[in-house]
C-alpha cells in the first residue's frame, strides 16, 4: 500500500482500499458504518460544525452519527475480501468501522485534548505506543487485545477512572481512516507500522517506522503495545478533560 490510509483527500475508491487492507492484509475485522444524512454531511463540512451533521439510522438524537454500525450489525464484521468489497462497492462512502476486541485490536479512547497531553508524556517517557486514530474531538489508541477481567484487575489499582476515558474490547467498535463521521475526519495521529522479523524475534524497529513515514506499509498487521503499557498514562490524561456524562460524542 503506497499511502497512509486517511492522509490524503478520501474519493470513492480509498474508504473500499482501506477495508480491504485493513481487513485481508492486517485481519482487522470490518464492516460498513451508519453514514451520515447526506444534507446534513455538506452542512457539517461546510461550516466546520460537526454538530449540524445527522445520522441515517433511525435514532433522531443519535450521539455518535455515522459512527457505529447500523445494518449489518457488529456481528457481521468480515475479513472476507469478497465480502468487504461487495459491502463498500455497493456503498462507496460509508464509514469504515472496526470491530475490537477478539480478532481486531482493542482500543481506549479519550478526549483529543486529553490524547494530546498523553502522547507528548509517552514521548518524554520514550514509551513506544501503536496507531492513535484521531477526529476532532477524541484519541483513540489501539493496543492487543485484552479481557474484560484483565482491565477490570488493572482499573482496581486506580482510586478512580474518568467517565471521559472508554475502553473498546470485545463487542466494541471504532472507526478507521479515512472515514468521515459526524465528529469529523477521522485520521491518524500517530501511523501504524508493522512488527519486523530478525533473528526470529519480532520487532518493531526504526525502519519499520521510516517505511510508515514513507507511506509504505508492509502487509502485516501494525504492532499494538499491550493495555497496561499505556493505562496510567491515559487515566492520568484523562483526569483534567470534562466528563463525558451520557453523550458519546466527547
């Protein structure tokens, strides 16, 4: 693949490209989206409102338009390269949603402001971190898949955990470049790059990051950093960002 999946402008052609990839060459389970009103997506890029965009699902105060998924159901989610193809050839534009946990990576997402003081301390730290997809309102890192008892173990050793930071594992779900949601353009912040193989031994190394860089990524799934390697830094983030209340869209 010779671009970063959701670096450049999205045509018809690049939502498909990337669940194809996402799905055959990483084994990321996929599947459409609930897409935006058509009107109400022209309007929302136009004046820069994410809040003027409208969801097509049935849900008239829908907190996450375009999103999730909406028909087929989560369950559906496919590596089926013939499957994945039919559902975005027959509609080009729908978001391209990832289903965690399981097969697919997991996620924790948080406020953008909160992602952003997290990743410049992961930086002091020299901490090594995976791929962040980004909107305009939240950071989400993806990490290896995890266990709802082995978050619940490691949440036990906080005194206490925002509403504002989520956890996406099994049953869960996130939305991929270069998709177009209701919060915005959904973009990568931090890019994947895939494990290297020396000596038997898989590693992620520099080249592997200067070929991200580049924007040629080999067809093998990105490293994802176990969840504990990132907890505390995301709760520790997450402490000063608004609390999120019963809207999903922060």
């Amino acid at each position: 693949m010779r671009e970063i999946l959701g670096r450049r402008r999205m045509n018809r052609s690049s939502l498909r490209n990337a669940a194809l990839h996402y799905a055959t060459c990483w084994g990321w389970p996929v599947l459409p989206g609930a897409a935006l009103n058509p009107a109400s997506a022209t309007t929302a890029r136009q004046s820069r409102q994410p809040s003027a965009a409208v969801c097509s699902c049935p849900d008239a105060e829908c907190a996450v338009p375009g999103a999730h998924p909406f028909d087929p159901v989560l369950l559906a989610a496919s590596t089926d390269a013939r499957m994945v193809g039919w559902w975005w050839t027959n509609r080009p534009t729908a978001p391209l949603i990832l289903a965690t946990g399981g097969r697919g990576p997991s996620a924790l997402s948080l406020p953008a402001i909160a992602g952003a003081r997290a990743l410049a301390e992961f930086d002091r730290l020299g901490e090594r971190i995976g791929p962040v997809v980004a909107t305009p309102t939240r950071f989400t890192l993806l990490v290896a898949p995890y266990a709802l008892a082995e978050l619940g173990e490691k949440l036990y050793a906080h005194d206490w955990v925002p509403s504002s930071l989520r956890f996406h594992g099994e049953g869960g779900y996130v939305a991929l470049p270069p998709s177009h949601t209701g919060a915005g353009r959904v973009r990568w912040e931090r890019e994947p790059f895939a494990a290297e193989v020396t000596g038997g031994t898989r590693k992620s190394g520099r080249s592997a990051a200067r070929r991200a860089k580049r924007g040629a990524l080999p067809c093998t799934a990105p490293w994802l950093p176990r969840m504990e390697r990132v907890l505390d830094v995301l709760v520790e983030a997450s402490t000063t960002a608004p609390g999120s209340g019963t809207s999903l869209t922060f």
